[in-house]
C-alpha cells in the first residue's frame, strides 16, 4: 500500500513552516497545533527563553513524554504476557 506524500504549511510559534508527510494535512496540522501550543506554555512560564531555547525544551518535553508512554506500554505489554502464559 503506497501512501502519497501531503505538503502543507503550518504555522508554529509565529512562524511557518511547510512540512511534508504521509499522513492527512489535518493530523499534520494537529501535530503542529501541539507543539506551537506547548512552546506557547514554556515561554508564558519561561518569558526571558530565547526561541531557540523554547523549541528544545519543548522537544524534551515531548521527548519525556515520548518515554513515559513507550515504558507503560512496555509494562502492559508484560502484563499481557503474564496472563496469556
């Protein structure tokens, strides 16, 4: 199954960017409502961050996010073997 590429320009942090991906405009546009609206709550906490400063801690911050899922779905995947044994 071919997926066909989507080009779109989305706005985050004041600024544009076209993104190009395999998956709907819509879900693209989601992602980057998330993160324009999580470096928006890093700089109203943080208002001397320069921007540079604000996009890395907001990828850390989706970076954390990240890990703390994949270890939960690790442990329910255990939990899942557990009881299928």
């Amino acid at each position: 199954m071919t997926h066909e590429s989507v080009k779109i320009t989305v706005e985050i942090y004041g600024e544009k960017h076209v993104v190009r991906g395999e998956r709907t405009a819509p879900y693209i546009q989601g992602l980057a409502h998330e993160v324009d609206k999580k470096m928006r709550l890093i700089a109203q906490r943080l208002p001397r961050l320069g921007v540079h400063q604000i996009a890395v801690l907001t990828a850390l911050n989706f970076a954390d996010e990240l890990a703390k899922l994949r270890e939960e779905q690790e442990t329910l995947m255990q939990l899942l073997g557990e009881k299928t044994e």
